[in-house]
C-alpha cells in the first residue's frame, strides 16, 4: 500500500532537485523555474498530509490550492521584474547581476 | 497495485524535474516542467482530491508553462550555460546532505486516504477559509498591478 | 471589529489607488495625499484595537499584538508615502501605482503578525513580499534597481519555499495548520518533523530579517532602491516579520521556545558579529546602511532568542527605535538625493555646510543607530542586552557589547566626512522642507524616546504580557 | 497640594520657552523674544511662589522657647512634596526614576532662583537689545533656568547630576557667548577645564554612593547615611565637595570665576552670581547627612572661610566694576560654605537667599553702570550719581546689603553665619569678622570712585595695553582692556525694563533678610530647620555679635571713604603687592604652568609604552578587523548562486540542528 511516508519522500527528494536547480541554474528564468518545483514539493506534502491525516479539515488541500495561486502571482511579479533587467541588461543571465558586490 | 501506479508516477516526476533542472535547453525544460506538473495532477487524483488535480492542470500545468515561454522569447534566452564544475559538485553536496537531513526525518505510516470532493473543498473554501481566500484575490491584485507597472514601457 | 475595518482600509484603499492612479497620472501627489491619510486612520485604528480582544472571520486575531503592528506598519507607510510627496512625479513609470503597493505592503504585515493559522500567515506574508519586490524595483530607469530587485526576488522566493516547505512538514507533524491546534499537539512532545518544520520556516522569515546566512540580498537590494524604497525595506517587513515571528513562538510554538531560542541566537550572532564587520568598509552609505541594519537585525534577534515578554518587549522597543533611526536615516537620503547629494561617503562629505539642519537630523539619527545615550537606539540596546543578561547569555552579551564599537566607528566615519570634510561643491543645498520635516520628526521621536522611554516601553511590554497570557 | 502637582511645570515651562527660541528663533522679531522669555519666567515666578505658599503650611512647625527648639505641629500628609515619573526601567533591576522631590529648602531655592531669573530676564531685555544672537541669548537663559530649577528639584542625584552638566554647558556657552573675543574662548576653555575636572568627583562620589546604598533617590541617602562607615561616608562626601567647590568657584578652583565675567553681564548676575555657582552650596547641603556622617565638615568650614577672606582681600585691587563683583561672591560663598561646615546649615541657606538678591541686584545695577557710561573700569565711570540717579539709590541698597548694614539683608545672613562660627570656631570666626572688613572696604572704594568721582586716569589701564594676561594664558595683544569711553561721554539712565529689574530687587535685598531676623523670630531659619543637628541660636545670644559685626562693617566703610573720597588714585600700598593682588597671587599661572608640565610627565612616561605597546596592539586590533571586513567583502561575491548557497547552507545547519536535540 502507498503510505503518506512515500507522498512525503516524493516531495523531499523533489524538493532536493529543485534547491539543485536553483543553486546551479544560470539563466534567472530557469531558477524561477526551479523554484516553482520546490513550492509544488511543498504542494505536495500539503495535500498528502491532508489526504492522510486530516480527513475532517483537509487544510492542507486548501493550503495546495493556494499555493498553486500564490506560484502564479511570484511568477508573474518575477518576469515583470526580469523585463526590467532585460531592458537594461540585455539578458537574464545571472552573468549579468554581478555588479553590485562587496 | 497503486504501489506500482504510485511508482511510475513518482519515478515520471523525478525524471521530469531532473530533465528540467539538468536540461541546457531552457525551452526544453520548460516543456519538462510543463510534464512534471501534469504528473503532479495525477497524483492529485490518487490522493483523491479531483479538484486539486483539475487546478493543477489547469494553472501549473497550462498557464505557468505557457507565460514561461513568453518570457524565454521575449528575451531571447535559448540555452543556458552550464553552472561550473566546482560549483556542482558543492552544490550537489549540499543537496545530497539536505535531501538525506529530510528524508531521515520523515516515514509516516498510514494507509488510508480520505477523499475529498470538490463541494467539500469550495464549502470549506468560502466558510472557514473566507478571510484566506479575499486576501489571495488582492495578492493576485497586487501582482497584477506589479507586473503592469514593471512591465510596460514608458513614453519618454 | 476595528481592526478588521483597519485591513478592509487597507485593502480597499490599495484598489482604490490602483484604480484611481492611471487616471491621475499627472497628480500623483493626490494619491500620496490619500495614503497619508489612510495610513493615518489606520495608525489611530491600530491604537483603538490595542484593547480588542477578537478573532475575525476565524483566521485574523485582533489583539494588542495586532494593534502594535497596525500602529507601527501604519506609521512607516505613511512616513514613506509622505516623503513621496517631495517629488511625486519622479517615480517613473507608475507614480500613482506606488502607494497602492505600500498599502497593500502593510497589509500584508499586519494580517501576518495577527494571523493565527500558516495559510493566512504566508498569504500575510508574501504580500507582504510581493510589495517590497515591486517597490525595490520601481526606479527602473537605474540598472542597479533591476539588478538588486532581481536578486531580491528570486532569493525572496526560495525563501518562501523554505518557509512553505517548513510550514508543511510542520503540518505533516502536527496534522493542522491553527497555531492553537499546533500547540496542544506539541504539547506532549515535539516530534523531529515539527522541530524541522520549524527551522525550515526560520529559514525563510531570517531571509525577510536579513539575518546572516540569509542575508546575502540586502546590500543589492538597498543600494538598488530609491532611498525611499530602501526605507520601506528597512522599515515594513522587518516589523511584520520580527512581530510575525512572536506570533509563531509565542501562540504556536511555545513548546518548543527554549530550543527555537537556540537557534535564532546563533543566528543573531551571526549576523551582528558580521553584519558590523561587514558594514566597516562601506563608501556608499545605502550599502552601509544595509549591512548596518543586519547587525541591528541580530540585536533584535537576540531579544527575540530571549523570548518572554521582556525579551519580546526589549525587541519591540529596538523596532521601534530601529525604524525611527534606520527609516529615518534613508529619508535623510531621499533628501539629500533630491536635492543633488548621491549615496556616498564622498558626495556626502561637507553635507554639515551645504544643508546645516539636514546634517544635525543626520547627526542624531546616526547616533541613535549607533547608540549613544540619550538616543532611543541607546536604550533599545540597553533592554536587549539586558534581556541577554537576564538570560544569562554573558559570552554573547559581551561580544555583542564589542561589536556594537564597530557600529561607533563606521557611523562616525559618515558623521566625520559630514562634518569635517570640506565640500566639494560648496554651495548651499536646496533641501525640500517637507523632507526635512519628516526628518525631523523621525529625529525627534529617536529623542524623545531616548530620554523617555518609559511609556513606549511599557505599552510595548502589556502588549506582549498580554499576547503571552492569552 | 494645586502647586505641588503642577510643579513639573516649573521647570518644563523654561525648557518648552528654550525649544521655541532655539527652533522659532528668527521668527522673533526685535525684543520680542526677550519679553516671551520673560513671561514664560513670570509664569514659572508664580507658581514657584505658589509652590512656597504650600510648602509654608505645609511644612512641620517649629518654635523656640526658652532657647530650644520645639515641634509646634508635624508636617501635613503629603510633605515633602514628591512626584514621581518612570523613566529607565530594567526588569528586575531597580531603575531610575525621574522624582520631584520638594522640601523646604527645594521650595525656598526654586522660588528664589525663579524670582532672581525673572528680574535678570527682564533686566536683560534692554541690555541685550540690539546684539546680534538676541533670541539665542534668550534661549541659553532659559535653557540655564531649566536646568538650574530641575537640579534644585531634583528628588534623586542621577538627574541632579544631568541637570548639573546641562548647567555647566549653558555656562559655557554663555561665557562664551562673545565667541568672537579670544579672551571670552580663553575664559569659557578655562572655566570648563575647571568645573568639569571638579565634577568627576559629583560622579565618582555618586557611583561609589549608589555601589554602597544602592539607590540614588535623596530622601533614602538622607535616611541611610548614618548607615555608611565613617571612612565611605567621607570619601563620598569630600569628592562631591570638589565637585561644589568648582562650581562655586572655592579656592583653590576659584580661577574660572573673575574670567567667566567675559560673559554677558546679565549672565554674569544670573549664572556666575546668584545661582549657578550658589548650587555648589545647595549640592554640599543636599549631601549634609553624608558629609556629617564622614566627620568631613571641618574641611567645608575651613575652605568657606578662607576663600571668604582671600577673595575680599583681593578684591581692591581691581578696577574692573564685574571683576571686583566677582571677587565678591568667592568671597560671599565662602561664607556659606564657613557656616555649613560649622552646622550653621539653615544660616548658609539663609545667605543664600539673600546673597542671590542683594548679588543680582549689584550686578544688574554694575550692568546698568557699564550701560550708561560704556566702560568697565570703576576710575573712568563719571560720576554717575548724577547721571544715574535710580542706579545710584538701587546700588546703594545692594552695596549696604553686601557689606551687612542693618537692616539690609544682608546683614542678618551674615552675621548669623558668624555667630554661630563663634560658637564651633572661634577662629573661623576670626577670619570672617576679618573678611567683612575688607568686604566693607572694596565695596565702598567701588562705589565712591564710581558714583562720586569725575572720569579719572585709570592707574593700571596704560600698562595694561599689550601685555600678555598669563592669568588667561594669552599672549600680548589678545586680551586688550576695554577701550576707554570717549572724554566727553555723558552717561545716561538706563531703560525702563532695567530700572524696574533694580527696583524689585531693591526692594527684596531691603525685605528678604527680615524673615530669618529675630524682629520676625527666625520664622524663615524654623521653616528650615531640619529638626537635628543643626543650630539655632536664640535671639538673646544675638544681640552681640550684631554689634561688633555693625562696628566692623563701618569701619570698613569708614576707612574706605577715607581714603578714596578724597584723592582715589594715590598709590598707597607698595607696588609689588598691588601687582601680586592683581595677578591674582599668581594661582592662576602656576596652573597653567604646572597643568602644562605636569600634562608632559605621563607623555614622556608613557610615551615608549604607547609607541612600542599600545600602539602596536591598538593598530594590529584595528588592521585586522578591517582586514576582517575586506576579507568578508569576497564572500559577499554579487554572485547570486552564491547567495543562494548560503541560504541552502543555513537552511542545512538548521535542519540538522533542529533534528539533533540540544
């Protein structure tokens, strides 16, 4: 049988490949990208918990949802930013972000 | 049985991610991660809730691909330059070390899924949930009115 | 019910403005005019909700604790919509657009700090966020705002993923999202997935504290934004977020206080140990004030490590004090910005003669960061190192004692090139007043709470006696 | 119990009038910031009287029979007065609270120093007409006066000593307030270096009280000081005596005194006479309990006594009408200070009182000379009797109140101190008889030259010009005399603001002694009296001293007048010890010389240590933290993977210590 064990180190493991993604990615959208992995992770934990343990509130299906909302609100709040760097820079390298340091 | 079906799925999923994470074709990994989340859906399904699974498809899977693509042409990214080795290896440390951190911390043993059908999840979503879901409306708002801001051109 | 009516305000107004703002392209200044004055009805809003005691539509909890936010999330926005008044037309492409952001900024701060479930306290805070991205990339003429807003975002948003993920191993635990319910769960025990859960969600809310390791973005984040924005920065999510946190370990944590404490002081020292020592080499003083501001964030963590009301309270008075001294130092910027002065040691040099008042407002504003007696960043320092001791915390107290000196010295360097150096550009500057103004009032409350703290103190302290009773 | 809860204002109202000069000041057009100031002292002047009104009834009633003092009625519920604001607190640790504490003598002093400042602040609204820095000068003034009310109320000495600095400051920068002369830089530097030396000791003495009592609150160190050991106790007291000492310029920390007349001479009338340097004595009785306790009063009586008798003997030496003033309230302090020493403590705060009075009104009224006649110098003022009639009867009044004619004010506060001296010292007593000679003697050389003699020569003036002041420690030609007046200057009355200034404190130099006089039995040294060891002498042990201190004092006059009525300038003593007078016996100089060697020896001793040692360390510190934050500078890359590997890396030390208990 699928227990909750296995949703949850679904989304762990996920969870690792998309922190991977976003250390080493070197393109600003494909971390963006990498970041959408990792808030699913947590989507996931979400409704599985909820599925499995929280048969008369279900929050954590409710907090899914939300999460779903909430990804597609930061995505678009992030490309609009990017534009503004495009326009600047040229490109959303992350090359392109290095100047400020120190 | 599901074990199986559960399997296949997870082991899709991963690959998807692991395609949209190594990928350096970013157009390539954004139709990967267009797959990953199509998978998700189904496993919304399993965990029995179709109303999930159907806002999963249609938002993660369709909408957030689709303006991923948009932005990948507007500025003109094609393939991305792989990370240095050096910085990989750490990195991939890093994240063997957090994944293993995690996973020893989690195993929870129950069996039975409670499904919930879509009347449960809106009943609860305009009851309890009233509050939550206004503020969602003006975060989606705000963002909307960000990305106008920021986005469009100015007329010097 | 009041304030509910306070978050409708807000809400609503934000709409308002964001509706109003294309039409009156050309007035800005109206829009500013209106924010003032709803973040004045929501401040006194937020002094009337001290003494509710109400749960609103079963997620907001409106309490002292809610009505300290309102009052200081409400005072910050309006002192940053007023200083938008200066020059309302120079925020380029959405003037009228800005204060919508700043509305629903506070906002957000305010439904975190009162939250009392995970979902509304990550909808609180990404609100929140949202907001502060978009103001840290308004001056998009300037390449550094891109750049520093960008970097701000995409590091913003793993933090949210850290938090979120936290907040659903912490769900997995406890098999709820109320922090009441979380409570009595833990209650019996703590299980390992809930303690993890936690540090995870540390993660994140130490990223919006600019707490070291999590603090990589603020200098970029700072310089990039307009003074103004980087008063928003300094200001807005470090109060929701540092208020946020004592809603978390005082409703639904508290089981676990004494290890979370642990935890947050290893930060804290972290990050005034580095932050100090970062700040030291700075020449361009929104860059200084940055890395400042994470060493202030570390005291502030260190009453918070403390926990109890008055480790609580001491932090609630080094906000206080912080946002009068750290705000009203990048308003002093935005002055100085509008008229001609740029953001660095050498454009600053000789302030003292071109703009004689400004230079004073600078000299005590500093000062208080820097916590010389007198200034309520003395006494805000005081309580927290008092709170440490009572802790009994003497290695920490002691290096945090030390590290405050690095703070003397790099402030003093700014005060020097202000004051001894001469001029380059002689002339005298032409200050906007009404810039000065708020100045001067953000000044003048850093004394006056300096030398009279007593009653700040202590309506910061029932609050959080209160909070912790109920 | 109305004046008593609203007695916060009284020092408020000064500070609020300061903020509004300071901020609003060139808004303040012409004299307008003078009589704002002035009103704003009016209102402080009434409810101080108000306050005293109160205290009056309020306090426990004494009464003398037969030579002893006995309790008529205790104090109404309620006295002494006290009022009280947090204002630090700690947790768990006692803070520091803001206290009011009014008593008696707090009553009494902030009445006086409110009515003294009223009349000075109306004085000064046609003296200081036309300056430059008109409303700034209003605005120290009244920040001074804050200050100085809020020291005398203070019910704990950790704001006494806040508000101790504050007036320290406003000295300052009001002898300093002519900036531009390098003899007022030089004086406000010398009296600066002076009083804040001095006031080291206020705060060692505090600590090292606080380390012992644990508190700082003046009625529980009253209680507790016959706790401390006899050694502690004079330890405590003798260093906040050093520090009273150089406020009220004592010897050997006199110098900073006949310097800081640079100043203003409403500023010299109001700081530098009657009160600022009078809260030396205020402070020394505050600490009365300790300093008796550490058997240490002998050492206040001893140094009273002999700046009373160094200063008046100086003082005819001097040509200057505010130096010779000066030289005047060394001396006069040193009468209180000798009757404090020699339990005479409601005596000295009776010379208090009416020295502030009768003080103010000579400096005022030498203001109003220097007004009419635009010189300094006694020997070029011409004949101002004539000119300057109202100046002439005021000063008059204040001269016969500073010698101790009866029945001037004077003379009562300062005859008791004597009196009660002769019962514990006879030779203190001595010294004062001795001193009040001389005082007769300058005081009337100053008026008759003054007021009845034509425009003179001044004997010292031509030597004067363009030589060195080493009393300033100034080379030549930086600290010229003031020019003199042109030959033909017809003085002239001054304003009327400033002859009703005269006229009131006139009129309170002439009644104020009265109500400590056996006329009134001693009502004022009963409303005093402390209830322990401090004296009271009964009216019929007085009468004797009355009559040798009045033979004194008019010998004193007598042989003044004698000399100077008829041929002023003759040179009568010999020449060296006229010089030696006027270099001040040479104090003044060998501090700058022995402040100057001495300042060389722990350069010289320390001066390899500090190359070879500190130096080095304090470099090497330095070097490596900013070493430390370069370096640190490379982890801040710009990189934003970077960035987000640290993220990774804290959320991993997280995870790992959130798993493992601790």
């Amino acid at each position: 049988m699928i227990t909750l064990g296995h949703y949850l180190t679904l989304s762990a493991v996920l969870f690792a490949i998309g922190l991977f993604g976003v250390l080493t990615k070197r393109n600003v959208i494909a971390v963006l990208m990498s970041v959408e992995i990792l808030l699913n992770a947590a989507a996931i934990a979400f409704a599985a918990t909820a599925a499995y343990r929280d048969p008369l509130f279900f929050s954590g299906q409710l907090f899914a949802l939300f999460i779903i909302v909430v990804a597609a609100a930061e995505l678009s709040i992030g490309f609009a930013i990017l534009l503004t760097l495009y326009r600047h820079a040229g490109s959303v390298s992350t090359d392109v972000i290095e100047e400020m340091r120190g | 049985m599901s074990l199986v079906a559960f399997a296949i799925l997870a082991g899709l999923i991963l690959a998807g991610a692991l395609v949209v994470v190594f990928s350096s074709n970013i157009v390539r990994a954004a139709v990967a991660l267009a797959f990953t989340f199509f998978l998700i859906a189904g496993l919304y399904f399993m965990l029995g809730s179709p109303m999930l699974a159907v806002v999963q498809f249609a938002v993660n899977a369709a909408a957030i691909p689709i303006l991923t693509l948009f932005i990948i042409m507007m500025t003109r990214s094609r393939s991305v330059r792989p990370a240095s080795g050096i910085f990989v290896l750490v990195a991939l440390a890093v994240v063997i070390a957090f994944a293993g951190g995690l996973w020893a911390y989690l195993g929870a043993a129950e069996t039975q899924v409670f499904p919930v059908s879509p009347e449960g999840i809106g009943l609860r979503l305009l009851s309890v949930t009233l509050f939550p879901f206004e503020v969602a409306s003006v975060l989606l708002l705000l963002a909307m009115v960000g990305a106008i801001v920021l986005a469009r051109r100015v007329e010097e | 019910m009041i304030t509910f009516l306070a978050v409708v305000l807000l809400a609503v107004g934000g709409m308002l403005v964001a509706m109003a703002a294309p039409l009156l392209d050309r007035r800005a200044d109206v829009l500013a005019g209106v924010t003032v004055a709803i973040f004045g009805v929501t401040a006194i809003m937020g002094a009337l909700a001290y003494s509710e005691r109400v749960l609103i539509l079963a997620s907001l909890e409106a309490g002292p604790l809610t009505g300290l936010a309102l009052v200081l999330l409400s005072v910050a926005g309006l002192a940053v919509a007023w200083s938008g008044l200066t020059r309302p037309q120079s925020l380029k492409g959405g003037p009228g657009e800005f204060y919508a952001f700043l509305l629903w900024g506070v906002l957000g701060g305010v439904l975190l700090v009162g939250a009392n479930n995970l979902l509304l306290f990550f909808l609180g805070l990404e609100l929140s966020s949202y907001a502060t991205y978009v103001i840290a990339a308004y001056d998009r003429d300037r390449r550094e705002s891109a750049e520093g807003a960008t970097k701000y975002m995409v590091l913003g948003a793993l933090g949210s993923a850290f938090l979120l993920y936290g907040f659903a191993l912490i769900y997995a635990a406890t098999g709820s999202i109320y922090l009441d319910a979380i409570r009595q769960s833990l209650a019996d025990g703590v299980p390992t997935l809930a303690r993890v859960g936690f540090a995870l969600a540390l993660v994140g809310l130490g990223f919006k504290l600019a707490l070291v390791p999590f603090h990589a973005w603020v200098p970029d984040a700072y310089q990039g934004a307009r003074p103004l924005g980087g008063a928003f920065l300094a200001s807005v999510p470090k109060i929701a977020v540092a208020l946020g946190l004592i809603t978390l370990l005082g409703r639904g944590f508290f089981p676990m206080n004494s290890e979370a404490g642990g935890w947050i002081l290893g930060l804290a020292f972290l990050s005034f140990v580095l932050g100090n020592l970062w700040a030291l080499p700075q020449e361009n003083i929104k860059r200084l004030l940055a890395y400042s501001t994470v060493g202030h964030m570390g005291y502030l963590a260190l009453g918070l490590a403390v926990g109890g009301a008055f480790g609580y309270a001491s932090a609630g008075f080094y906000l206080l004090a912080y946002l009068l001294a750290g705000a009203g130092a990048f308003f002093a910027l935005e002055a100085a910005e509008a008229a001609g002065v740029p953001s660095t040691l050498e454009g600053w040099k000789g302030l003292g003669r071109r703009a004689p008042l400004l230079a004073a407002l600078v000299a005590l504003l500093f000062l208080s960061l820097a916590g010389v007696p007198l200034l309520a960043g003395f006494l805000a320092k005081l309580y927290v190192f008092a709170a440490a001791a009572k802790a009994g915390w003497y290695g920490v107290l002691v290096v945090a004692v030390l590290t405050t000196v690095l703070g003397y010295f790099y402030y003093f360097k700014v005060l020097a090139a202000v004051f001894l150096d001469a001029p380059k550009d002689a002339g005298a500057l032409n200050v906007s007043p009404s810039a000065v103004a708020l100045v001067f009032v953000f000044a003048g409350l850093s004394l006056l709470f300096g030398v009279w703290p007593g009653a700040a103190f202590s309506v910061i302290e029932r609050a959080f006696s209160v909070f912790l009773g109920a | 119990m109305i004046y008593a809860n609203l007695s916060y204002w009284i020092p408020l109202l000064p500070f609020l009038g300061f903020l509004m000069l300071i901020l609003l000041g060139p808004l303040f057009r012409g004299r307008l910031s003078g009589w704002f100031a002035t009103l704003t002292m009016a209102l402080v002047a009434f409810l101080a009287l108000g306050l005293l009104a109160e205290a009056l009834r309020a306090a426990p009633q004494w009464r003398l029979v037969g030579g002893e003092v006995e309790l008529a009625r205790g104090a109404l519920s309620g006295f002494p007065f006290r009022l009280e604001w947090p204002w630090l607190s700690i947790q768990g640790e006692a803070g520091i609270s803001l206290t009011f504490y009014i008593d008696q003598l707090a009553a009494l002093v902030v009445a006086m120093v409110a009515v003294a400042s009223l009349f000075i602040h109306l004085f000064s609204i046609g003296y200081m007409d036309g300056e430059a820095r008109y409303p700034t000068f209003f605005a120290y003034l009244q920040l001074f006066t804050a200050a100085m009310l809020t020291f005398v109320m203070a019910g704990n000495f950790f704001i006494a000593l806040l508000a101790w600095e504050v007036m320290g400051l406003m000295s300052y920068l009001l002898i300093g307030f002519y900036y531009k002369k390098k003899t007022a830089q030089a004086a406000m530097k010398k009296a600066f270096l002076t009083t804040k030396l001095a006031d080291l000791g206020f705060m060692l003495g505090l600590f090292w009280l606080y380390k012992e009592l644990g508190t700082f609150d003046l009625a529980t160190v009253a209680e507790k000081a016959a706790l401390l050991a006899v050694p502690v106790a004079s330890g405590i007291g003798l260093l906040v005596f050093v520090a009273a000492i150089g406020k009220s310029a004592q010897f050997p920390l006199h110098v900073w005194l006949l310097d800081a007349m640079e100043g203003p001479t409403p500023v010299s009338a109001m700081i530098h006479a009657a009160t600022m340097v009078a809260a030396g004595v205020y402070l020394t009785g505050r600490f009365y309990p300790v300093l008796e306790q550490g058997q240490a009063l002998g050492y206040v009586a001893w140094i009273g006594g002999i700046t009373a008798l160094f200063a008046a003997v100086l003082a005819p030496a001097f040509a200057d009408v505010k130096k010779i003033m000066a030289w005047s309230t060394v001396s006069q302090l040193g009468y209180m200070f000798l009757g404090l020493g020699v339990f005479g403590w409601a005596a000295a705060m009776f010379h208090l009182l009416t020295h502030a009075f009768f003080k103010a009104l000579l400096f005022l009224g030498s203001g109003s000379m220097i007004h009419g006649s635009k010189t300094q110098d006694i020997f070029e003022m011409n004949r101002l009797g004539r000119y300057m009639p109202w100046t002439w009867v005021t000063f008059a009044v204040g001269a016969l109140a500073l010698i101790g004619v009866p029945p001037f004010a004077g003379f009562w506060s300062k005859d008791l101190i004597l009196d009660v001296a002769k019962e514990h010292a006879p030779v203190l007593w001595f010294i004062g008889m001795v001193a009040a000679f001389f005082t007769a003697f300058y005081t009337t050389r100053m008026f008759v030259i003054a007021f009845h003699h034509p425009s003179l020569p001044s004997p010292w003036k031509a030597a004067a010009w363009n030589k060195d002041c080493p009393e300033l420690n100034l080379k030549a030609g930086d600290c010229p005399p003031d020019p003199a007046p042109e030959p033909d200057h017809k003085p002239h009355e001054s304003g009327a603001e400033m002859i009703i200034a005269l006229v009131a404190l006139a009129a309170l130099s002439l009644i104020v002694g009265f109500w400590g006089s056996p006329l009134f039995g001693q009502s004022l040294l009963l409303f005093l009296y402390p209830g322990e060891a401090p004296e009271i002498i009964p009216a019929s042990k007085l009468f004797g001293g009355y009559v040798i201190g009045t033979l004194v004092a008019l010998a004193g006059i007598a042989v003044a007048w004698g000399l100077y009525a008829r041929d002023p300038l003759k040179q009568r003593a010999p020449l060296w010890l006229t010089q030696a007078l006027q270099r001040r016996l040479y104090i003044d100089e060998f501090y700058y010389r022995v402040v100057a060697e001495v300042a060389q020896w722990p350069t010289k001793a320390l001066w390899l240590l500090d190359t070879y040692v500190v130096d080095v360390v304090v470099d090497a510190v330095g070097y490596v933290t900013m070493i430390t934050g370069q370096a640190l500078r490379y982890l801040q890359s710009g990189k934003l993977a970077v960035y987000a590997l640290y993220i990774a890396l804290g959320a991993l030390a997280l995870v790992f210590l959130g798993g493992a208990r601790w």
